[in-house]
C-alpha cells in the first residue's frame, strides 16, 4: 500500500502490517509524531524488520480506540 503525502486512509484499507507512513496517514499526523509515539510504546507490539517498524493492523485498532473510541471496519 502506497501512501501519498496528505492521503486519508480508512481503517479498513490499512495493510495487516503497517508502516510508520500508513499510520501517520490513518491518524494524518506526521511520520515524526508516529515515530515519537512508537519511541514512547504506544504501539507496544511494534517490531522491526530489517531496521524498519511495522505495526500491526489490530494495535492501530486498539491505539485508536483508547483515544477516540470504538473504530469501525468500514469507517470513512
């Protein structure tokens, strides 16, 4: 899943795997924000791969939710 800078992505379109970019769209923060939230284990099931973060789909989900509520699959 390719992101472009200012694109807004629904839950439901977001890869099982994230990648600071997508969550960074999903929230249309900053990848910097995402970066200083995953320094601060926001996302505590995070893991490198090759030097790189992913984050999974459902900890996005739940991230989500402790902050704004319920999300929902086909949320707009």
């Amino acid at each position: 899943m390719k992101v472009n800078e200012g694109e807004f992505v629904r839950y439901a379109d977001l890869p099982d795997l994230c990648k600071p970019e997508h969550i960074a769209a999903y929230f249309d923060v900053t990848k910097p924000t995402v970066m200083k939230w995953l320094r601060n284990d926001s996302f505590p099931e995070a893991f490198k791969i090759g030097g790189q973060y992913r984050i999974p789909k459902e900890s996005v989900r739940a991230y989500a939710e402790s902050k704004y509520g319920k999300v929902t699959e086909n949320e707009e």
